[in-house]
C-alpha cells in the first residue's frame, strides 16, 4: 500500500528535499523514491557519489524528478551548490546510506559533494542504511551508527532483514522498502517537532469477530480504514502512536505499534493496557455489540441442528465506556457515531453517554461514506454543543481535520466547531 497515493493534492509543494544516493545495488530503488517525493509535490535534489553512479544513471533520476543530478563539488556548479543544496533543504534523506558514506558522515568529512551538503545542512536528516550483512554487524559499523543517530541526530531508518544481493542469499542489511521511506519524510517534512511530537495517542479501528464456532463469526462491514487514517495521522505529526484493531486486510501503518485482535473483549484487554499512558485516545472501531454466549467448541453442522439454529447472545463491554475513567487527566477522548437514522441527535446521546470531547457523526447507508469506502461525509460535535459539518473529504483528510480539533483542544482553545 502506498497511502500517499490517495492524495488528490500535492501536500508537499514548496518542501525541498535534497536525496542522496550512495554506492549500493538498492541505489535502482531510489529512483521509485525520487518519484514519490515528486508526485507528492517536493522538490528534490539527487545528490549522486561517484560509486553510486556505477550503479544507476543520474539520467533516471533527471527523468523521474525534471532537475539536474548534482554529482560534482568539482565544477563550477558544485562549488557553490553544497551550500544553497544544503542550506535549503527542509529534508535531506540518504537512500541507500552504505557502510563507507556512514563511516564519513560519522567523522564529518567533506570528501565528496554529498558529505558536503551533510555538513552544509541544518535540514532533519534521515539515512536508509543498506550493506550486507556482516558489513552491517561490524562493530566499527555499529559506533558510527550510533554516533550519527546519538551525537548528530539524524534518525537511521533500517535496514531491515531480507534477501540480500545475489549470491548472499538473506540477512540483516536490506533497505527499507521506498514506501516506508516516504513515510518517514512526511513524518520529518511536519517539522522535527510535529504538532503531537511528545504526545502519545490510542487508536482503537476495524470491525471485532465474535466467534459462532472455529469456523464462523458475527461481524460487521468495518475496513479499519477511518481508525488506520487518524493513527497514520498522528504519526506523522510526531505522535507515539499505539493502534489497537480488530481483523482488518489493511498492512501496518509505518512507525506505529499494532495490536490485532479478534474480539471485543481481546480489544478491551488491549485498550486497558495502554490507556493509560495516552493523552489522546480515539475509538474508531465498530465494536460488536453482541457476542454468542456458547461458541461451538466444534464446527455446527445442518444435520445436528435441522432448519433452525437458535444462538443465544450476550452484550459485548463498552470499551469505550468502561476506559473512560482510565484516561489521564486533560486527556481527549473521540468517539464515532455511524447511524442509520436520527444521526446527530444520538451522536450527541453518545458523546453525553460515553463522556467523549468529541464525537464523529457519519451517516450508514451511504455510498460514499461510511464503511469500507476512501471517503467519509462527517459532521464532528463537541461537548459544549458545537456542530461542524465537513464536505465529503478522503478518510485521511477527515482525520486530518479530527486531529486539528483535537489539537485546539489540547491548546486550551474553544471545542465548538462556530468558533472555529
Ligand atoms: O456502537 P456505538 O454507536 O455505541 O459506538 C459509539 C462509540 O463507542 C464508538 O466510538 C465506538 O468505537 C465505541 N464503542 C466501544 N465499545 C463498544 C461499542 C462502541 O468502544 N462495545
């Protein structure tokens, strides 16, 4: 999944990002990268070293982002580029970072263009290391790991585990994937200090499954979507993110802690754990509100039961409810409300009920909104009895817009949507 591709905009015009390529097969795998950050309207400046060009052209990297790799300090350009390159940068990200270039850009050299602009920049810095495996265990590897991230700050995204160049079969020093990169940017591009940097923040999202027998359940038609949007959200807006969900097919969102679960009483379980360390706490999820009392210890047959089936259900825990008291002091709390009828008047029930700050009203049975679509058409009421009505917007915007109100309220400003 690549989430930013449902942005209808470019979120990041204006955003200058310096990428610097450096001597790695995974070098072939910058050039997706350098066409993400274009499409999402960044600029982006591909600082190539000498042995990176051995591996991929600069060429590419022109055609992908419409502007001319720099490649040289030693040319008329060079000279005065590792300056401007490096001044204005609001991102310099190094993809793939090799065991040499961390080695230099652990002892401060300026050896090379790409060092230089290092040195030149104030921008976050965020490096994808890629070797092979037993360059990445090296001890002296390790040091300048830890210096670049301990004593400079820049954050070391990786490498991950996997399949490593041919002929060295799998092991730890494989680059993160571009898509997680591109993650990490957004999240560096909110600033180094986010609008929730420091917080952290409770999602819960996703249908639960309440088991019938090993084989079947009662459900609903949740996606998780709305609960993945305002978790990924958070997170990039430097939140510590905690995303609690029931059985959903989307993929982890990049950078957050997920908890799957099946049932409801299992996200209770899951909810009690955390809640209490988490200043802003979303629930997001359409919990079952019923669950069989007796699930079938083995599959129900036809032949045992004849033409009818009669299951006795009980009522599941109001997670919502039951943690209302867990929650820190100043903590936020947002509930959703999906109504067929008479929405905003049970919302506000429900806010009442549940003691939430906030509640998502969105109207079921609607094409575009609701469940397992991208869009939601939502109204979001406060507890003083404001009413803020939202377009149809992608579910990621929505969340966007929960977490401004969120955010005011935080800031100790008014809750109601008139005010705003
Ligand atoms: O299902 P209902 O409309 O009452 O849901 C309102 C809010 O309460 C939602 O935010 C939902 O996530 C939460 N809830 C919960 N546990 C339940 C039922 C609902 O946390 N058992």
């Amino acid at each position: 999944m690549f989430p930013w591709s449902l942005q209808p905009r470019r979120p990041w015009q204006g955003r200058r990002v310096v990428l610097g390529v450096t001597g790695g097969i995974a070098a072939y795998k910058s050039i997706q990268l350098a066409r993400d950050l274009t499409l999402l309207g960044s600029q982006v400046d591909v600082v190539m070293t000498e042995a990176a060009r051995r591996f991929v052209g600069p060429l590419s990297f022109e055609g992908v982002t419409g502007r001319r790799v720099a490649r040289s300090l030693w040319s008329a350009d060079g000279s005065a580029l590792h300056l401007s390159l490096g001044r204005d940068a609001h991102l310099f990200v190094v993809a793939p970072a090799t065991a040499d270039f961390l080695a230099r850009a652990a002892h401060g050299r300026a050896d090379d263009l790409l060092t230089t602009v290092l040195l030149a920049t104030r921008a976050p810095v965020l490096l994808a290391p890629a070797m092979n495996h037993r360059m990445w265990d090296h001890p002296q590897t390790g040091a300048n790991v830890q210096h670049c991230r301990d004593r400079l700050g820049y954050h070391i995204l990786g490498p991950h585990e996997g399949r490593l160049g041919a002929g060295e079969g799998s092991g730890m020093g494989r680059m993160v994937e571009p898509s997680h990169i591109v993650e990490w940017c957004g999240r560096l591009l909110s600033g180094r200090t986010g609008s929730l940097s420091g917080r952290s923040v409770l999602v819960t999202a996703g249908p639960t499954r309440e088991p019938l027998d090993p084989v079947r359940f009662l459900g609903n038609r949740s996606s998780g979507r709305m609960g993945f949007s305002v978790a990924r959200e958070a997170w990039l807006r430097g939140a510590d993110v905690t995303l609690v969900s029931g059985p959903s097919s989307l993929p982890d969102p990049v950078g957050i802690r997920v908890i799957r679960v099946e049932t409801a009483r299992d996200m209770l379980g899951a909810v009690e754990a955390h809640v209490a360390s988490a200043q802003i706490v979303v629930y997001a999820a359409a919990v079952a509100d019923y669950r069989p009392m007796k699930p079938a210890s083995r599959k129900t047959r036809k032949s045992h039961t004849g033409d009818r089936l009669t299951v006795e259900l009980g009522v599941n825990p109001d997670i919502a409810a039951e943690t209302a008291s867990l929650t820190p002091a100043g903590g936020i709390r947002v509930g959703f409300a999906l109504e067929t009828d008479d929405l905003l008047e049970r919302a506000g029930e429900k806010l009442r009920a549940k003691g939430f700050d906030l509640i998502v009203a969105n109207p079921a049975g609607e094409d575009d909104a609701g469940f397992d679509v991208d869009t939601n058409r939502v109204t979001i009421l406060d507890r003083h009895g404001g009413t803020q009505d939202l377009p149809l917007l992608l579910k990621d915007e929505v969340a966007g817009r929960i977490l401004d109100r969120v955010e005011s309220l935080l800031e100790g400003g008014m809750a109601s949507g008139a005010a705003l």
